[in-house]
C-alpha cells in the first residue's frame, strides 16, 4: 500500500520550486485584487480577465474566453432582465491523457464598484482586502501549481480542464453549463475556493435554493376605497411568515426571506412585490421537500386572497454534495498526501455552497477549499493568511503530481460515485 505521507524525489523537487515563488504568488495576488470584479462590474471583470488570460497561458494550456449565457435577474418590479457578465475562462491541457482533472475557480466578488476597495496590511501579518482570500488568492494557488507540475510532473499521464468563472457568487447561472461539461470529462474535481479560518477544508455541502416570488395585486386610494385594493405586499409578508415557519421542521433543512421590495406612497394600496428567500438542504430528498414546502405555502397564500397572482423564479439551483463512498477515499487521500507537508488537514459538513456542487452533480468526486487560508469572507473584514499562498500551492502540486504517476488513483475514486 502506497504511504501518502512520504515524499518523493519528484514531491521534493517540486516543492523546493514552490518555495521560491511565494512572493511573485503574493505580488500577483495584490495586484489581482486591486481590480474591483463585483459579480455586476462586467467592466471590472473584463478588464481583469485577460491578466487572468495571462496567468493561465504560463502553464502552457490552451486558452479561451467562452461567452455565457445572459443571466436573467428579477429587479425591484418583478419584471426580468437578462444581463450579460464577464467571459467565461476556459484552459485545456492534453485532453486525450488517461487521467483527466477538472480545475475550477471564479474570479468575480460580492462587493459591488466602489465599495471596500483598500488592501491593508494587518498586525498579525495577515493582509485585508476584497477578494484575497475569496477567491484570487485560490487563483493564484492553482495556476502556480499547474506550472510546478508541467516542470515536475508526468505530464503524459495527466490532462485538465481549468474553468474560471465570472458569476459564482451569484449562483454560475452562466456558467453551470461549462462547469459541467468539463466535470463530466474529468476523473477528479479541483476547486480553490478559501480554507476555512482554522486551516479545515470543507466535507460535505448542502444544497441552495433561491427564489423570487413576483405577487400582483390591484392598486387602489388606501384611504378614499381601500377595500378596492389587493396588497401585494401584504401577500408577500404573509408567504414570508409562513416560510419563516418552516425553520426547525426538517433536520438540516434552513429557509431566510431575504428581502420584501415592493409598495411606494402610503396612501396607494400595492399592486406589485417581490419575494427573495433561499433555502439550504443536505441531500436531494431534503431539497425535494424545501422545494415542495415552498411551492405548498403559496398555494395557501394565493387560495386565501381572491385577486392576488403570484409568478415564481428560481428553485434549487445547486444540488447537495454529500459525502459518499468516493468523496470518503478522496479526502481521506488528500488528508494523507497533507501529512506529507506537516499539515493535519480536518474536514468539516459545512451550508455553504461552491462550484464544488456543480461538479459533484456532473458526477465527478471533488476537493473544493484547496485555496489560501483566510476568513471573514463576504464582509470589509476579509483577510489571508500569505504564507499559506505557497503551503497551499504545495499541497495542490503534490496532488497533481501523485494523479498523474498512480499514487492516487483517480479512475478507481471516481468508480466510486456509481
């Protein structure tokens, strides 16, 4: 049996490698993140992309910007607007090897132009900033060691697919499509979103649910004939209650309203709202359930009010990854080839989602927090931890290196999932 923990002469070489580039890694990470790439900045993300474009060049794959589909977005009125985003980044790198593996990562933040824009350094040495930790300093790990492995590595044995996304943190409505078309080629998955604050990678993911419910109703004077009106808004406060209500009901299963647009002048009974909510669930009955509490609870709203209308958007878009018996070999592999760092990798079920769903749905086992460790994600407090730009890069090479001579065998893990 193959003892993961212990290096070879190639795991040496390459690492010695890496060890020279954590400050072209940290330089390039600073740089990246200087650019404001919110999920709706399409300039900032397509002046980003081809810097990124130049990154991914470096290892020597192929490279193209693939466009996505319009993602459709319910605004403030209930009305659909299709909006386009930045490209979708698209790397190949002999794809006829037998041990194909899928690369993924998103390049787009949640912080709109103009917002939290300073990149400081911390007294603890960790560096604040948008987007470091979630995800360019993911980005900046992958591709450094993907151009470990062209030096060090049996390139014959492996190929892979990288895909950098624009849209992730609005839910890759763009570009599930590509994610998946690669994942389905691809004998393991690879996604480099942030380790956890304490260094842990992420186990299990539940599912996410998002919907927009547009309620129509019948405008009329609140104070001259109210009982000519039909609130829309009162609907939608109704729905949210009783989604509220479901809290508690199934194990593991989460609903939050998120937000109530609708309405304008107080003395205008209100013919339009708009619904946000999502939902969580850790496997696909549980999701099945949501889904169906959710459509249940406005059927009960609508049969309750004669003249309200409601139209529904969205559902569960990303499926549960849970953990099975080829997710349990694969992490317990990456857990070995950790040891051979000196790292004690821990794996912790998390709520959260990534692109690690979506290629789990296509089929294919995957590692999906092999990026930088930092926290505070998703708020002005974000940070990473920059030592960890060539630890992590390392744990990544080391990966790849053992996929392509055997050491890890990533046909017979991906059996696994059947």
């Amino acid at each position: 049996m193959i003892d993961l923990s212990e290096l070879n002469a190639a795991d040496r070489a390459a690492l010695a490698h890496i060890d020279t580039r954590q400050d072209a890694m940290l330089d390039r990470v600073l740089d990246w993140a200087a650019t404001n790439t919110g999920s709706w900045n399409v300039d900032g993300l397509r002046q980003l992309a081809p810097k990124l474009i130049a990154a991914l060049e470096e290892t020597g794959a192929t490279v193209e910007a693939v466009e996505g589909t319009p993602i459709e977005k319910v605004n403030a009125k209930g009305e659909v607007d299709a909006l386009s985003t930045g490209p979708i980044l698209r790397a190949t790198q002999r794809p006829d090897a037998p041990v194909q593996v899928v690369l993924t990562g998103h390049y787009d933040t949640v912080f709109p132009a103009g917002t939290f824009t300073d990149i400081t350094p911390l007294p603890n040495g960790h560096i604040n900033g948008p987007g470091l930790a979630d995800m360019k300093g993911g980005i900046t790990v992958m591709i450094d060691a993907l151009k470990t492995f062209e030096a060090h590595g049996e390139r014959d044995r492996l190929g892979y697919t990288v895909i950098l996304t624009p849209d992730e943190e609005t839910g890759n409505f763009a570009s599930d499509a590509t994610l998946r078309d690669a994942a389905k080629r691809a004998h393991i998955g690879l996604t480099f979103e942030p380790a956890m604050e304490d260094g842990s990678l992420a186990g299990a993911r539940k599912g996410s649910g998002i919907w927009d419910i547009v309620f129509r109703g019948r405008s009329a004077h609140a104070g001259r004939e109210p009982e000519k009106g039909r609130s829309a808004v009162w609907a939608a406060c109704e729905m949210a209650l009783k989604v509220e209500a479901l809290m508690g009901v199934r194990d593991g299963v989460v609903f939050n309203v998120g937000s109530v647009d609708g309405g304008a002048a107080v003395n205008i009974v209100p013919d339009n709202a708009v619904l946000r909510l999502g939902s969580r669930a850790p496997d696909p009955e549980a999701a099945e359930w949501a889904e169906a509490q959710v459509r249940a609870a406005l059927d009960t709203v609508l049969s309750g009010r004669d003249g309200i209308t409601a139209h529904v958007h969205g559902g569960f878009y990303r499926p549960p990854k849970p953990r099975n018996a080829a997710q349990d070999r694969l992490i317990g592999e990456v857990r070995d080839t950790g040891r051979a760092l000196g790292l004690e990798l821990s794996f912790k079920d998390t709520g959260g989602v990534c692109e690690g769903n979506n290629v789990f749905a296509a089929g294919t086992p995957n590692i999906d927090t092999l990026g930088v460790r930092g926290g505070r994600i998703h708020s002005a407090d974000e940070f990473f931890v920059p030592e960890s730009l060539s630890e992590r890069a390392g744990l990544a090479t080391l990966l790849l290196l053992r996929l392509a001579d055997g050491r890890m065998d990533g046909p017979a893990i991906k059996a696994l999932m059947t």
